[in-house]
C-alpha cells in the first residue's frame, strides 16, 4: 500500500532556508562591522599619530623660530659692534689727517684770503670764505694742486661784493667763493701707517747687549792739522 505523507514539509523546508538565510545574513553583517569597525579604529589611530606628529613639529618649529629669532639679534649686535669699531678704526686713521689737514689749510692759503666755513664729508672738503681778488682764489686752487694732503679743487661759487667801510667812502670789493677739495695722504704715509709694527703693552725697548769678551770701543779724535 502507498505512503502518502501529509505532513507541510514545503513549509518546514521554507522556513529552514528563512532560518538558514538569516543565520548568514546576520554573520555578514558581523563580520562587515567588524570590519567597518577596524577601519575605524586604524583611522582613528592614524589620526591621532598625525596630530601628536603635528603638535610635535609645531614644538620643534616654535623652537626652531626663536633659535633664529635669537641668531638675528646676535647678528644685528654683531652688525652694530662691526659699525663701532669701523668708526672707531677711522677716527683712529683720520685723528692725525686732521693735524695735517689744518696744518695744510694754514700753509696753502695765500695772503688776503679768509675762510669763513669749513664742512667736511668723508674726504670731500666743502671751503666757504672771501678774498681780496679773484686772483687770490685761483692761487688758492693752485696751492691746492701742488699740495701732498689736498687736490682735485672745484669752484663752485665766486660772487664779487663791494664791503661798505665807512660813511662816504668807497668800500672794498671782495671776492666770496666756495670751493671743493678731496683730502689725500702722501703714499709714504700711508705706508708707514700700514707697515710700522705697533710694541706691544708692557714691552720695553731693547738695546744690543755686548758679546762675552768683548771689549766697548770709543772712537779716537783726529789729530789736528798744522797749519
């Protein structure tokens, strides 16, 4: 006799394949958190290794700024202490040029000429003054070229004025000039101001001493002649 199964096995079957679907969707989505989640974690890490990197080169770069900020304000000491001695250094040179220049300036200058403002630029010379002629300028400039500590004399202004004396009487025409000379130094100056050796401080002269056995000779007066 045939078996006939009456049982819902189409329904048993479709809910094992229900059960079975979800117990694989549910490890899916599991195993897509996990990973999502260890996505997360690794950004995260990421993140805060580039922050705490960040914050660290920020440090090192504040640092870095104020070495450099401290490196600038030494230079600019160094610049004004290197700016000093250059002044010192040249007044130290020019100290005795103005002894000659003066004493030079006294020695060209002509009779009947007067000066009446002297300005000084570097070694530009500016000379304001008057003279009793025109004549006594160009000899002036001529003096000038001739002289070991002044040359290259440029007029730049000579004005012809009467100076009024006394009341009814004709006054003296005077010559008013400015003129531009270059102060020089002979070349055996400057060479003895660049190669003279300065003693040291605290040292003493130092004269020959004598060898052993020898004995100080004097020189002998010549006999003298007979007429």
């Amino acid at each position: 006799m045939p078996r006939i199964n009456l049982l819902p096995w189409r329904d048993t079957l479709k809910k094992e394949r229900e059960t079975r679907f979800g117990i694989i969707t549910g490890i899916a989505l599991g195993i897509t958190g996990l990973i999502f989640f260890g996505i997360h974690l690794y950004i995260a890490n990421a993140i805060s290794y580039q922050e705490s990197r960040n914050n660290y080169l920020t440090e090192q770069i504040k640092e870095a700024e104020a070495r450099i900020a401290e490196i600038k304000d030494l230079e600019q000491k160094k610049e004004r202490l290197i700016e000093r001695m250059s002044v010192i250094q040249e007044l130290e040179k020019s100290r005795p040029q103005v002894v000659h220049l003066f004493d030079e300036l006294v020695k060209q200058v002509p009779p009947g000429v007067y000066f009446t403002k002297m300005e000084q630029k570097g070694d530009k010379i500016t000379l304001q003054g008057s003279a009793q002629s025109d004549a006594r300028v160009s000899s002036l400039m001529s003096n000038i070229e001739t002289s070991q500590w002044l040359s290259h004399p440029k007029i730049y202004q000579i004005i012809t004025k009467e100076q009024q004396q006394e009341k009814d009487k004709k006054g003296m025409r005077v010559s008013e000039f400015k003129l531009e000379v270059t102060q020089t130094a002979p070349k055996s100056e400057t060479e003895a101001t660049l190669t003279t050796p300065k003693p040291e401080a605290g040292a003493t002269p130092t004269t020959p001493k004598p060898e052993a056995g020898a004995t100080p000779t004097t020189p002998k007066p010549e006999p003298e002649k007979k007429p």
